[in-house]
C-alpha cells in the first residue's frame, strides 16, 4: 500500500470518527445542554429588562419589542426603581404593552401562573445588581402589598446562568403582621391576579444592572 493510500484511508477513518461522535451528541447529549447556560430546552418567550441612563422619549405602547427599558441607577447608590405593571392575557400570550419604563412604569401581559416557568439571568458588565419583587394593592386599603419573597440579580464575572424564579414572580407572600388580608386571601401566598388583590405589578429596584433577561416556557 503506498503512503498516499494510507493517508486517504487516515483521513477517511477520522471522518467517520467525527461523524459518530456527533450523531452521538445529537442522540445522547439532548438540545437542554447544548448551550450550557442552565436554562430549559424548547421554545419560549425571551422578554429582556434593559438598564439606560437616559429617559427615552420614544412612544413604545403597543410595539411588543420583547424589551422593556428602565432606569439604570448606580451601582453604589440607593435603588432605582420602575413598576411593571401586569396583566392577565385573555388569549395565553406574553406580550409587552408599554415598552419604556424610564418615566417609572411600563407594561407586561402574560397568562395566570401555573402553565409556565421563568427563568431569569443577569447580564452586562460586572458590578450591577437588580431586585425584583411582586406586588399588587390592597382594595380595601388602597395600599401597596409587596411580597416578602424577591429575586436579586447580581451580575458577577464570567458567565451568568439562568435560574428558576417562577415562584418568586408569580407568588406574593404577605407578610405576618397583615392578619386581615391573610384571612380576606384565605392564606399567606397569593398567586398572581388572585382576585384578593388588585392592580399587580413587579418591583424592579435597579443598581447598576444593564440587562436581565427572563425566559417563559410551557409547561
């Protein structure tokens, strides 16, 4: 056998090693871990919160950009924070209603909680951090309710992985001291537009943080 031969069936062998450890992949490794960012496999619904530190002046009601702007703040400063008010979609559809929330509010639809997860992570540079809580009002007090249980995001070196933090924003825990709207909600975890409150919305504190991505996937 001469040496070109041997270097053809070399290569040829190489080549049908190649191919098998990637139908191997295909079969074994599953599309879950094929980016390795810790998130679920399969379709969703990408909606990220972007941090500026300019108002926009830009009319985004009803453009749907699956982005929503908020302020900025500082990464040592107190919080900044901006109501994204919530919605229940009659249809089971994400949608953003008000895209700017650099003037304190902005707006998100989506379906009542029990047919999704959210997976969250933050990104852009090092340093920023954001704490996302939900909250509605009272309807007989007219005051703010916001849950005991929140989600901080800090964004660290190195890459960021999403995690579950369905509960957090779907759920409010009422705090202990408030015994009649726990009695009037008939339990201490209210799911999200549970009747027992009204006017829903998530408390977004922003430190510095540039960008968080939220995923929704079917359940």
């Amino acid at each position: 056998m001469t040496k070109q031969m041997k270097k053809h069936r070399t290569m040829a062998a190489l080549a049908a090693g190649s191919l098998t450890m990637v139908l191997l992949t295909l079969i074994f490794g599953g599309v879950a871990g094929a980016t390795g960012n810790g998130a679920p496999s399969g379709e969703h619904y990408n909606l990220n919160i972007i941090g500026v530190s300019k108002a926009k002046t830009a009319d985004m009601t009803g453009d749907d950009g699956h982005r929503i702007f908020v302020n900025l703040g500082s990464k040592t400063g107190d919080p900044v924070r901006t109501k994204i008010l919530l919605s229940q979609s009659a249809d089971g559809t994400f949608k953003v209603l008000d895209g700017n929330g650099t003037d304190g509010k902005a707006s998100f639809q989506l379906p009542a909680p029990g047919s999704y997860t959210i997976w969250a992570r933050p990104l852009g540079q090092p340093g920023g951090q954001a704490k996302v809580t939900t909250c509605a009002i009272d309807p007989l007090t007219l005051e703010e309710v916001c849950s005991t249980s929140f989600e901080v995001f800090v964004r660290g070196t190195g890459q960021s992985k999403f995690v579950d933090v369905t509960t957090s924003l779907t759920t409010i825990v009422i705090d202990a001291s408030l015994t009649d709207l726990i009695l009037a909600c008939g339990g201490d975890t209210v799911a999200l537009f549970d009747p027992c409150l009204e006017g829903y919305f998530w408390a977004y504190d922003n430190n510095g943080l540039r960008l968080l991505q939220l995923r929704f996937y079917p359940n």
